[in-house]
C-alpha cells in the first residue's frame, strides 16, 4: 500500500475514531463508523491492488487542485525541469501538471515532465554511462527542487526526484558521501541555468499553463534566452 493510501487510511481511522466516541452524544447509530470503516479499507485495499494507488492520488491532488498557490508551485517547479532539459539537450517527450492528465496520458502518479532517457537506458545497459551524460540527468532530476527553493526558499515536492538521482547513484556504487555531494552538485547547477534564463523560464510558464505542445514550449524558451554578444 502506498504512502497516500496510507494516509488516507489514518485521516478515516481517526475520523471513524472519533465517531464513535461522539455517536452516543449526537445520536449517531454505532453501524455509521463501523460500515464507514469497511468502506475506507475496501476502498485502500482496491486502490492499491487494482489501480496502483492511483485513485488516492487523484483524490488527494482534485483536492489541492482548489489552492492557487499549489497549482502555480507544480506549474514552476515543472517548468523548472522542462527548461533544464531544452538547456541541457534532453528532449522532452509530454508534460502534464495534475494526476488526471497524467491518467490519461497513461503516466503513473502525478505526472510531470517526461524525457527521452533512451541515451541513459542504454549506456547504463552497457556499462558505458559518462559522467557527463550522469551530470546531465541529475542536473535535470533537480530542476524542479532548485525552481521551488529560487521562488519559495523552501520545496514542498520533488521527493521522486531525489529518489531517481540517488537510485541511479547508488546503483552506480557512489559511496553516501560523494552521493550527497553529487546531488548538492547539480541542485547549484540546476539554480544556475534557472537564474540565467529567467526570461525564458517565465515565457515558458506561461505556455505550460496555456497547454502549449512540447514544440511551443521549446520555442518559448528559445525565443526569450539571452541574447549572446
């Protein structure tokens, strides 16, 4: 069972809990919270075997979907990988910015920016992975991090981005020290090309929250990079 059911699990145990202490008081059958139980951890259990935890997940990200404020941070922190990656020469394949159009676009979670990793699937595949392609991936898998922490100065997502970068890492051997060291790496890089392409960075925001294509968004960013002297 994943963490949101989990979670979800604990929100209608208490509440159940809660229930039954206040039924007698208010007149509430005892059947209400144990019927009310049944439900919720039928409906984890069906989550988490038949629809691989996804309808918490849109059920969790429907509701923080009424906050402004959380849509624009998945907006920006999003937009920070997208421009990363055009920066960085990893195309981007699709986007989405909430669980429902990951759903039909049939991504898992809660979707986000998608890349080709055909170039790091088959070098690690052959033993062959260079430390710059590696930088170029865990610059990439930051991005959205470093948008967060540039914009809010704290990060609220990015989780399975971490996960990515230290499983890659320590797949590759890289000892706990060098692998904290390589991650601080390519946040910094990651702030850095965010820093230096502000323009661009807004311009393509604001295509990605219009549901401009992956091309559009491209030209978006190509159309506001500083211009070289």
């Amino acid at each position: 069972m994943n963490q949101l059911s989990l979670n979800l699990v604990a929100i209608g145990i208490f509440t159940i809990t809660m229930t039954s202490l206040l039924g007698p008081m208010i007149s509430v059958s005892p059947l209400v919270p144990a019927i009310a139980a049944a439900g919720i951890l039928g409906l984890a259990t069906l989550d988490t075997l038949s629809w691989r935890g996804q309808g918490s997940t849109l059920m969790l990200d429907w509701l923080a979907g009424f906050s402004s404020g959380h849509r624009n941070r998945v907006i920006r922190h999003e937009a920070g990988h997208f421009l990363v990656a055009h920066q960085l020469n990893i195309p981007a394949t699709g986007y989405t910015l909430n669980a429902w159009d990951a759903l039909k676009h049939g991504y898992p979670g809660q979707g986000g920016v998608r890349f080709d990793s055909e170039e790091l699937e088959a070098a690690i595949q052959q033993g062959q992975l260079s430390g710059q392609l590696l930088d170029r991936y865990c610059t990439i898998w930051m991005a959205g991090i470093a948008a967060e922490m540039l914009i809010y100065g704290n990060v609220e997502g990015g989780a399975d981005d971490r996960q990515k970068l230290r499983g890659l890492l320590a797949q590759l051997g890289l000892p706990p020290a060098e692998l904290e060291q390589k991650e601080r790496w390519s946040l910094l890089r990651a702030k850095t090309l965010l820093q230096d392409n502000v323009s661009a960075y807004e311009a393509l925001m604001i295509a990605m929250t219009q549901g401009a294509s992956v091309a559009e968004c491209g030209d978006a960013i190509d159309q506001h990079l500083p211009q070289t002297v």
